[in-house]
C-alpha cells in the first residue's frame, strides 16, 4: 500500500492536478456551479408543473397554474446555456487578473450571434420552416432550443474562446486608456471594447461561413457532430462505469473526486438531464424513444454519491450500532447524521476510509455497483427514466429518490442504501475487530 500511495501520488497525481487546475477547466467548473442555484429554482417548478401526483397534477391544469409554473422553468432551469457561457467568461477573466463582467457578456453577445431563429414570426403568428432557409419575418425571437441542453457544448466553447481572447487583448494592453479623471465605470466599458469588437467580429465571421457553406448554424452543426456523440459515450454502461469506479477511486487517495470528475463530466451530465426535463415538462414521462437519457446528473448524485463518495451510509450504521472498539463508536456518533445529508468526510478521514486496504474493495464497489444496476434496470424498463429534476446535493436519500424519479426510484434507492451495509459489513467487521483488540491490549497494557 505503500508503494501505491507513493506511485500515485508522484507518477498519477501530478499531471492529472496539473489537468484539472488549467485556466480551462476550472473557467469550466466555476461556471457551470453560476447555473446551480437557477437549476434548483427551476426544477421545483418542474415537479410544479409536472406534479408525480395524478389528482394534484390535474388540479394545477384545471386551476390553470401550469402555465405559470412552466413560464419559471423556462426563466430559469430552461435556458442553462445562458448561464454557462456567461459564467465560464467571467470565471476565465476573473481568474487572469481582469474586470470579469465584460467578458460574460462578450461571451453572451457571442453566443446569440452564433445562433439564428428556426422559427419565423409572420403577422403575429409562427410559422417553422426549415433550418437552411434564411428566415423571412417580419419580427424575430431567440430560439429557446438553443438555450438549454442542446445549446451546453456550443455554450462552453464560446465561454472558453471568449475568455481567453479578451484575456489576451488585456494582457497585452490592446485597450482604449481613457484619463485617470474619467470615472472607472465608464474607463472600464472602453477597456472592453476593443476586444469585445474582434470577438464579435470573429464569431460573426464564423456565423457567415457556416450559414454560406454549411447552411446551418454554428450551435447546430456543434451539437450534431460534437454534443451529440461526447452525450452518446457518457449515456452508456461503460461510461457509467468509469465515473463510478473512478471517483472512489480518486478519494481513496484522499483527493476529492467527486469535484474532479463532477467538473469534466458535469456539463454533459446537465445537457442530458436538461433534456430529459424538457421531455418530461412535454410529455410527463421520459422515455428512449422521446430521446431521454439515462445516465444524468441525478443518476451520479442519487446512486454514486448519495450518502457521500462510496455509497458509505451502510458503513455508518454498522459503526454506530454494531462496533465494539471505542474509536469506531465514536465516529459514527459523529458521522452518522452528516452522513444522511450525503456528508462523509468524518467517515472518510476519521475511520478512516482513505488509504485503508482493508476498505477498498467495498468503497469502490459500491457506487459503481449501485450506478450500473440503476443504469441497466432504467434500460429494461423496471425503473422509469429520471425526469431530469435536480435536488440540493443535501437532501436526504429516498426523499431525493422520489423528487427525480418517483416511488419506484424511491423504493430502489431505499433497497441499494440498505445493500450497502452488508456489502461493507465483512469489511468494517474485521476493521472492528482489529481496533478493538488493539484498544484491549491497550487497557491491559495501562492495568
């Protein structure tokens, strides 16, 4: 064990630190965390509007409230990609040293050049017509298509492209300097101007050629030839595999995985999950053949990290009314009502789980476990698809299960968190009973 801990943290760890603290994806992960409080915001308007209820759902659409609730969802869970493109910007400007509010919205101006309309508006009324006509209208509107899910990947390159340029135009002092005697509100706005014209103009260029040769719009051929297959690979039984293998993996080192994989990983895992909200707010059920997905944000939080990294809700009981060596007690007493709000970090670092040979096995079998029998009762059709709600990572199981899923969600997660106990059980047991023989010698050795 020695040699592994010494072998990754020398050979493993550096480049892949070295990965994750790159202006890029850190830009990537602060930005995507702006769309946290909206998607929480939205997703209860979601279950408002899509209530899993039948008699309440149908009382909303007779009282005629489900038009209001779905006009929330779409100010705000609905248009994620707004948040995302404006939010990485900032983050990469705030993170080089500049004023990060021009930069958001340079990247915000950007992301609606790119887009177009598919849908025109003639005398007051719509009329859709087909994505390579240039439109004819007499007024316009932004699609909201664009702005959700479908919109993410274009969102994030934008984000990043437009961060970076004007970083690099503020870097090298490509700046209008107006006098100290100008007030810094108004000094700041010409700062931004030259770097947020060439940006505009830049991405203006690109929007020309794609309509001319591709006609087709920039966000368009993104999400069919980029998003589209990156989202196929992760909505797979493989690619929930290495995200549930990986993250244990990753803490058992006592690095936090959930935060590295949940920044690579979590722009896709919100474009499925937005999807699926969208199918479900049309439809009232997600399903393979309305395109849902199944492997979400929700499965990752709900069957991988529910109770905390490795699944270790199971390990907390048996540790705060099953052991007999006093240090494991005492964990658990402290452990177990974090650990209900999926906190297990007293778990993780008092037992402790992180490099502990003998907790390996179930630390790292668990969630993977957990997440691809999820992902294959979802594929069979015993459990239905998650509706695409997000909860607070703080809510306590079986609630949680429900809000995303139903009672069968429910009732499944409630029988996975019980599994858990006896798959840690051989493992903490023998874990006891090391200790409490080491604290009995302990005692004879004091009498």
């Amino acid at each position: 064990m020695k040699f592994m801990k010494t072998w990754f943290n020398e050979k493993v760890m550096p480049g892949m630190m070295k990965f994750v603290n790159t202006r890029a994806i850190t830009a990537i992960k602060n930005g995507m965390l702006v769309s946290l409080p909206f998607i929480m915001i939205g997703s209860v308007f979601l279950l408002l509007a899509s209530f899993p209820v039948p008699a309440v759902a149908h009382w909303m659409d007779a009282t005629g409230l489900t038009p209001y609730w779905n006009q929330a969802y779409n100010a705000s869970f609905g248009v994620m990609a707004i948040f995302a493109v404006v939010g990485i910007a900032y983050n990469w400007a705030k993170d080089a040293g500049f004023e990060p509010l021009p930069a958001g919205m340079t990247a915000l101006v950007s992301f609606f050049l790119i887009m177009r309309p598919t849908t025109a508006v003639l005398n007051g009324t719509k009329t859709v017509i087909s994505a390579n006509q240039a439109p004819t209208m007499l007024g316009g509107f932004i699609d909201r298509t664009w702005l959700g899910g479908q919109g993410m990947i274009a969102a994030i390159l934008v984000g990043l492209i437009t961060g970076w340029v004007y970083s690099w135009f503020l870097k090298h002092h490509i700046t209008i300097k107006l006098p100290e005697q100008v007030p810094p509100a108004v000094a700041e706005s010409f700062i931004a101007l030259i770097p947020a014209f060439v940006i505009v103009c830049g991405f203006l260029i690109i929007y020309i050629f794609f309509d001319l040769v591709a006609h087709q719009t920039v966000t368009q051929w993104i999400y069919t030839t980029i998003q589209t297959p990156l989202q196929g690979l992760t909505d797979s039984g493989g690619g929930v595999f290495l995200v549930g293998i990986l993250i244990p993996f990753l803490w058992f080192f006592g690095v936090h995985g959930s935060t590295i994989v949940g920044g690579i990983m979590g722009p896709l895992l919100q474009a499925n999950a937005l999807q699926n909200a969208q199918i479900f707010k049309a439809h009232g059920v997600v399903t393979q053949a309305l395109g849902g997905h199944i492997f979400t944000q929700s499965l990752l939080d709900q069957f991988g990290t529910v109770t905390g990294a490795g699944m270790t809700f199971g390990l907390a009981i048996y540790i705060l009314f099953f052991s007999k060596s006093a240090q494991l007690k005492d964990i658990g007493k402290l452990a177990f009502i974090p650990a209900i709000f999926n906190i297990n970090e007293p778990i993780l670092f008092g037992m402790p789980v992180v490099l502990n040979p003998i907790m390996v096995v179930p630390f790292m079998f668990m969630p993977t476990f957990s997440m691809l029998s999820t992902y294959f009762l979802i594929k069979v059709g015993i459990l239905p698809y998650l509706n695409g709600v997000q909860v607070p990572w703080t809510t306590p199981p079986i609630v949680s299960g429900f809000l995303v899923g139903g009672w069968k969600v429910m009732i499944w997660q409630a029988i996975i968190i019980t599994a858990s106990f006896f798959v840690y059980y051989p493992f903490v047991h023998k874990q006891d009973a090391i200790l409490y023989k080491q604290e009995q010698a302990e005692i004879s050795a004091k009498a």
